[in-house]
C-alpha cells in the first residue's frame, strides 16, 4: 500500500519540481545599489530592498529578480513597484518571510551595464504615502554576455533608389536633431511594444504552469483520499 501511495504522489512531486526548476535554474546573484533617480545618492527606500537579485539568461536576456523586504510594524507590503525599465514587473509574488513581507518581482533587460530606473508607491497607513522614482546600479562583473541576435535580411528586397536616397540624405543632414529625436522615439515605442509581448507570453506560461501544478496536487489528493476510505472499509470488514 505504501508503495501505491508513492507511485501515485510522484506525479505531484514531479511537477512541484519542474515548476521549482523552471524559476530557479541557472540564477546568478549579483549585488546592486539603489539611488535616488538623476543622481548618486543613496535612495531611502534602499532599506526595504533586500540582496542579492537573480538573474537568469532567458531568450537572450537577463531576466532579473529582486524583493523588497518590509517589517510587520509597516503594515503588509506597504512598497509597491509601479514600473521597472519602463514595463509593468513581471512574476509578481507576495509571500511571508517570518515575521517580515516580502514583495517578488522581475523585470527583463538586454543591458545591465547601464542604470534602470524605477518608480514606486510607498503606502504606511496614517504615516507616509508617496511615490518615489529610483534607480538602480548592477554589479555585472560576473555576469555571462548575451549573445547578439543575427539581423535577418529580407529577401526579395527592392534595390535602392540612389536619388531618393541622396534626397532623404540632404532632409537628415538639414535637420539631424529632430530626426534623431524622431528615430529615439521610435525605436524606444518599438521595443516596449516587443517587451511588453514578451512579458505577455511569460506571465501565460506561468500561470499554465501554476494551473498544472496545483491540478496535480487536487489529483493526487483526491486518490489518496480514496485509497483511505478503501482501507477504512476493508478494516471495518476484516472485524466482522
């Protein structure tokens, strides 16, 4: 009968342990530094984030983790990150460490070298509320290089109009400031829309995940509830 027991809860403990997998492998911690935004001073809320983050190499990005440690005496999770790199935090989860709060989330970059920013919203009832715009310094000594991504080239591609081009060229050299300008803009809108897909499909993937494993759990349960009641009634039948 144990043995049954077993073979049927390893499913459970499979899937419980892909899940665990899936989230913690090949994580690297790295320190960082948390500054007041536009400067090198040292931001207030420094004291409610907690080292070191993980970071992972996902689809040739860091995807960086990081938690905001809060004390009971501030109320449950008092912190909250309205945007990181300028995306909405990924992986959001809020869970108990002893007596503190803790306050999970992720964000994805292809560069760590530089400064992310970050705005949050810091709520202590009746004591402090505001929202804070902070930035933070990555310690990247140690982490591996991304591996570029290989520009596709379209095939079937017109030949370029030599005139139009020298044209075009003349319009850029007359005003390069708001072309520059433009393209920043551009580029920047085009790489949220892509960022914001990403994270899309991530958070999907997780919850798909979470929804199997959680199924798993009720399964093997309601299984082992029966093999109990199975062994309750042959009991009562052996007495007689």
């Amino acid at each position: 009968m144990q043995k049954l027991i077993k073979l049927i809860s390893f499913p459970f403990m499979l899937l419980t342990g892909l899940f665990i997998f899936t989230t913690v492998v090949s994580a690297q911690e790295i320190n960082y530094h948390t500054y007041k935004y536009g400067t090198h001073q040292t931001s207030m809320a420094d004291g409610y984030y907690a080292r070191p983050a993980q970071v992972t190499v996902d689809s040739k990005q860091y995807l960086v983790t990081m938690i905001i440690r809060t004390k009971k005496s501030l109320s449950p999770y008092p912190v909250q990150v309205l945007t990181i790199d300028g995306q909405a935090p990924l992986n959001v989860v809020k869970t108990r460490h002893g007596s503190d709060y803790d306050y999970r989330y992720s964000f994805r970059t292809n560069n760590l070298k530089r400064e992310i920013s970050s705005q949050i919203k810091i709520d202590v009832p009746h004591v402090y509320q505001a929202t804070h715009n902070i930035s933070f310094a990555f310690d990247t000594s140690h982490l591996p290089q991304l591996t570029p991504r290989k520009k596709k080239q379209v095939a079937g591609s017109r030949p370029v109009n030599r005139t139009n081009s020298n044209q075009a060229k003349k319009v850029v050299h007359s005003n390069p400031k708001i072309v520059t300008a433009q393209n920043k803009q551009a580029a920047q809108a085009s790489r949220q829309i892509a960022q914001n897909a990403r994270n899309q499909r991530d958070n999907q993937r997780h919850q798909r995940l979470f929804y199997y494993v959680i199924l798993g759990g009720i399964l093997s349960a309601i299984v082992l509830i029966g093999i109990a009641a199975l062994m309750v009634v042959n009991a009562k039948e052996r007495k007689k």
